[in-house]
C-alpha cells in the first residue's frame, strides 16, 4: 500500500489527535513535537476511538480506561499496547 493523503497539516493540532477515514478503516493521527503518528484508531481491548485518547508525549491512553491500557506511537507507525 503506497501514500495516501488524508487531511492538510492545520487540521492535527500540536499535542491532540484526530480520527480520519481511509477506505474501510479509521486512522487516528497525532501530531507531537511537530511530527505526525498514524496508528489503527480502534482500542484493542474496548473499541474506543485512541484519537478522543489521552496524549502524554507519545503515549495514548484509552479514553473509556484511563491508564489501565495505552499505546505507544512509534515511527514508523508501529501500535505497542501495555495492558
């Protein structure tokens, strides 16, 4: 799968995430420390939207969970979960 455009740059806000649609999936997209995440915007363990997350540098936390369950963003766009 090659490059797809989803958004302009303005519409991510520095330190928050945004949920976009992209074929069949939801992406959710981080922008921290001037740079861009993509990750599956779909909680692994609850199904909630990671992009509505809690962001601390680049950890998300699920927002239906708190800190009982985050994901690391990691380049290139890898999903890391800690239970």
């Amino acid at each position: 799968m090659g490059w797809e455009r989803i958004a302009n740059v303005s519409e991510v806000s520095e330190g928050a995430g945004q949920a976009f649609e992209v074929g069949s999936r939801t992406i959710a997209v981080f922008r921290v420390a001037g740079k861009f995440y993509a990750i599956d915007d779909q909680c692994p363990h609850m199904g909630a939207s990671l992009a509505s997350g809690y962001l601390e540098e680049c950890t998300v936390a699920c927002p239906w969970r708190s800190e009982e369950h985050t994901s690391e963003l990691q380049s290139p766009c890898n999903l890391v979960c800690r239970l």
